[in-house]
C-alpha cells in the first residue's frame, strides 16, 4: 500500500571548511489520540504516551519537548482535540521543531484539516512524521502522499452505513468507473478485467509519437508524419496538433491513472466539502501494462513544459479572438518576411491538417492600433483591453466586432486604406476644417501617440449631445484629401489655400468645400 519514493528520514550533516558541525538537537513532541468508547482502548492511550516520552529521550540528537494526547468520541461532532489545539499553539510559540505521530488517521480528522494544519507547520518549518504511512512531511513528495493516503484514511473511518458511498469511492479507487474512454490509441479498456490494456499495433505508432516529439519535431510535423504514413486516430480522423499535444500529456502510456475526484464526504463532521483544488486526484501508479518507460514519458513531459515556456503563449488576444466563418479561435503565428520576423493572428483552423478557412490574418501590431481605436486608449493598453474586451469576432468580410463588458458592441470596420501611413501631422491642416454633418460640431484631433492620431467630433464630449458620428484616423483623412485634390500625396500647403470645409455626411462620406465655391463628395466604395 505506501506509495514507492517515501525514504525514511536522514540527519544531515553540514561541513563547514573542514570542521563538522553537528546540527542542533531537534525539540520533538509527539501527539497520540484514541477514542474513549473502551477502557482498553484508554490503556493504549497511555502506552502511547509511555512509548513516545521513550523514544524521543533515547535519541541523543532529540530534546524531548512533550506528548500531546487526545480521547476522541468518535462519529459525534464533539471536537475532543483540546490537546492538538495546544500542541499548534505550542508550535506557532516556536517551541516544538517536529512531531510524531502514528498515522494520518490518528493525527487529523479529515483531508481538509491535514493539508490546512501540515501547510502551516511546514511555513514554520516544523515537520509531521507518521510512523505508519513513514512520511515526513517536510520531505519533497510528502505533501501528495498526504493527499493521497489521507483520502484512504478517510475511508477506513467511514461507518457502514456509508456502505454505499464507500463502495462508489472503492470503485474510483480501483478504477471501475470513471472511464470515460474505452479505446484510447494504443489502449482499448477491457470492461471485465477492469483495465487497460495494450493493443500491439497501436503502441508503435504511440512510440513513434514519442519518439518524433522526443527527436524535436513539432506536432505539426508529427501529424504529417503519422497521416502521410496512413495512420489515423481510434476514430479513423487525420491526426490534429490539438488532439496530438493531449496525447503526449496522457500518463496512462506511462501505466499510470488519474481519477478526478470531484467530491469528498466528511466521514466524522458529516459535511460535503467542495473540492477546491486542495483535495486529492487519486493516482494509480502501475495500474496498467505501460506503454512507455518512465524515463521516456519524464522526458517527454519535461520537453513540453521547456517548449512551452519558449512559447510564451499567453498574449492579450490569446483566447479573445474568434473566427465567425468557422467558430475556431485565432491564434497567434511567427512568420518571416525577407528574413525579419513579424508576428500575426490567423484562424487556427488554418494549422489543422485537411482544414481551410478563408478568414483573414491580421498582423498583431494592426490589431494593437484596432483596439486603441476601439477602447480609444492611447496606444495599446493590455491592461483595459483584457478587462473591457469579452470577444472579437473577426467577421468574414475582415472587420471586427467587439463585444465589450456592459453588454456593448462596438465594430471595426476594414477600410482597405492602407495601414502603414500613420505617420505624425505636425500640422494643423484639418484643425477647424471638419465638421459634423449630424450635430454641427467641429472635429477635434485627438493625439495617442506618434504613429496614431485621429479625429472626432466635438458633439460626442459636449454635454447634452450625443453625437454618433465616428471618429476618423489623420492618415485616412490624408489619403481621401489627397484623392479628392487629385495628387499622389496629401499636400497640405494645396490643401490649407484651397479647402474651406470638410463636411462629414456620414460613415466615410465627406463633402469638401473649397474656398472659390465648388463642392466635391467623396464615399468609401
Ligand atoms: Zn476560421
Ligand atoms: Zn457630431
């Protein structure tokens, strides 16, 4: 039953230039708790007691610091621990460097109570022994051979009227139930031997996924590999990067088994807790014939958390963004460019082997300036983005609409102007030259930084207005001046002599006004 990896304890010694230095003799305590229900079970109170005050003054490198002992009315609420109260009230008191105790059963009343005490001794640096379970709980795997075993102590408390609830956790336990996938590549589970077990044939292309991920290959590469070579998945579907990268994580193909346990009855308090992520997952350690050799699974666990790291895949728009012709969400994309990197956002779809998706990409910097139009921030600001944007969904004629908190929906439409002409008006060319052919106001220019300037109207700050014209970058504004005078490029001292007035009559839709009378309208095709 006890989990392999518990060592006993060691006495470390430090060597400090040469002289041995003998560590300082450890203040030891013991608690021992029985319940009262029989005088029997009060004379192995006190042979707990005798045995403890003993043990601990045979040890030369031990100071004996005391035994704290309990009787326990068993299956009532009665707390009955008034001396392991004590006893944490000694350690936070910092008199008491560690504590024996016979088991986990003996020292805590439920899983709960262990981990919350365990956790606090060892921020105090005081460690919990039990002789039974030999665990120490300072020592590097103590804390999941707590949570494992103590869920098993809780188990052997259990009254038998509980019987039926034992039995649904016995069969967690031994993994009868909570086998959600009766063919998994290389495994096929076998209903009367309760078990996974190995399908030949299957296991080499497992290894070979192993191997390959092992050799450095990406999974995309790894997927063509596998689907050039004729393999398919148990469904008989083309292998995908995503299911492949929940592949490699699985530990059944070291042997192993991780049952999620989503609920724990207190046996004594008769209380359900939540589990909140303190509560044990069991592991099965050995619980099947083993496709792969620890070492090579290790290996493989520690090369995706190293090429994750290297990634860095959690970005602003990571999860934000989906794609309205597919469903799928956007991902993030390095790519090169005459040899200089530039990084883009493209439907994932597009990654998946066999799968296309005719949505654009769109290259995160242009995003970056979307989004500082949209939240009207200056420059791109990860912090409010994260908070007001819900979801941007790229529509499938390239523009993009933002679902923002408060139940608003803004969107950005995509002008095909081009984007790479932001550069700084130090100028006033537009200054009280446009105005709003809705409320009547000026257009102001709002600055957010070098690259981004634009224009909006007065009437949307203005109070009692409510203007719902929108607002204009300078470099369009340039590009449509530019097209409506006839040059190639925006002349700003033609412009300032001729152009009296900008009128804005709509969504991109400009009347220009010049000064000897004539009128010009312009519209986004
Ligand atoms: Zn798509
Ligand atoms: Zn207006």
């Amino acid at each position: 039953m006890l989990p392999k990896g518990v060592k006993s304890m060691k006495t470390i010694e430090k060597i400090v230039s040469g002289k041995l230095i003998m560590p300082q003799r450890k203040r030891v305590a013991a608690y021992a708790r029985v319940s009262v229900e029989s005088v029997r079970m009060q004379h192995s109170l006190s042979a707990q007691v005798s045995y403890y005050s003993s043990f601990i003054q045979s040890r030369r490198d031990w100071i004996f610091a005391g035994v704290y002992a309990d009787y326990a009315a068993s299956g009532t609420k009665t707390d009955g621990r008034g001396e392991f109260k004590r006893m944490l009230a000694d350690c936070e008191a910092g008199q008491i460097d560690m504590i024996l105790t016979k088991s986990i059963q003996r020292f805590a009343r439920n899983t709960v109570d262990l981990l919350k005490t365990v956790r606090r001794l060892r921020e105090l640096g005081i460690a919990v022994v039990f002789e039974k379970e030999n665990i120490n709980s300072l020592s590097g795997d103590g804390e999941m051979m707590l949570t494992i075993l103590a869920s098993f102590a809780q188990e052997e408390s259990r009254s038998i009227s509980d019987n039926s609830k034992w039995g649904v956790r016995k069969r967690f336990q031994t993994g009868e139930i909570g086998v959600s996938n009766k063919h998994i590549l290389g495994y096929r589970y076998d209903g009367e031997r309760k078990q996974y077990v190995v399908i030949p044939e299957e296991a080499v292309v497992v290894r070979r996924i192993f191997r390959l991920y092992l050799d450095g290959k990406s999974l995309r590469a790894i997927c063509e590999d596998l689907n050039s070579k004729g393999h398919r998945t148990v469904n008989g579907c083309l292998f995908q990067e995503a299911s492949l990268s929940q592949l490699i994580k699985n530990e059944i193909y070291a042997g192993d088994l991780l049952r999620q346990k989503t609920f724990i009855v207190d046996p004594i308090i008769k209380n359900k807790v939540r589990n909140n992520g303190e509560l044990p997952k069991y592991y099965h350690a050995d619980a099947h014939e083993a496709i792969l050799d620890r070492e090579t699974y290790a290996r493989v666990q520690a090369e995706i958390t190293r090429r994750a790291a290297l990634l860095n895949p959690v970005y602003p728009f990571t999860g934000k963004i989906r794609c309205a012709l597919c469903g799928s969400p956007f991902t993030r994309k390095m790519k090169q460019d005459n040899g200089v990197p530039y990084v883009h956002w493209i439907c994932r779809s597009k990654k998946e082997v066999g799968k296309t998706c005719r949505s654009r990409n769109y290259p995160e910097t242009l995003l970056e300036r979307i989004c500082a139009g949209i939240l009207r921030t200056d420059g791109f600001n990860a912090e409010v983005f994260s908070v007001r944007v819900k979801e941007m969904i790229a529509l499938p004629d390239g523009s993009i609409e933002f679902h923002l908190t408060g139940n608003e929906t803004r969107v950005w439409k995509d002008l095909h102007l081009d984007e790479f002409r932001h550069e700084t008006t130090k100028t006033d060319a537009f200054q009280r030259r446009i105005r709003c052919g809705l409320c009547g106001e000026t257009y102001h220019r709002v600055c957010r930084n070098d690259k981004w300037v634009s224009w909006y109207c007065m009437g949307k700050r203005l109070k009692g207005h409510s203007c719902s014209s929108r607002d204009y970058p300078d470099s369009h504004l340039r590009i449509v001046s530019a097209c409506v005078m006839g040059t190639k490029d925006f002349d700003e001292a033609l412009f300032s002599q001729q152009v009296e007035q900008i009128r804005v009559l709509g969504s991109y839709k400009f009347e220009f006004i010049f000064k000897d009378g004539r009128t010009k309208q312009w519209e986004k095709a």
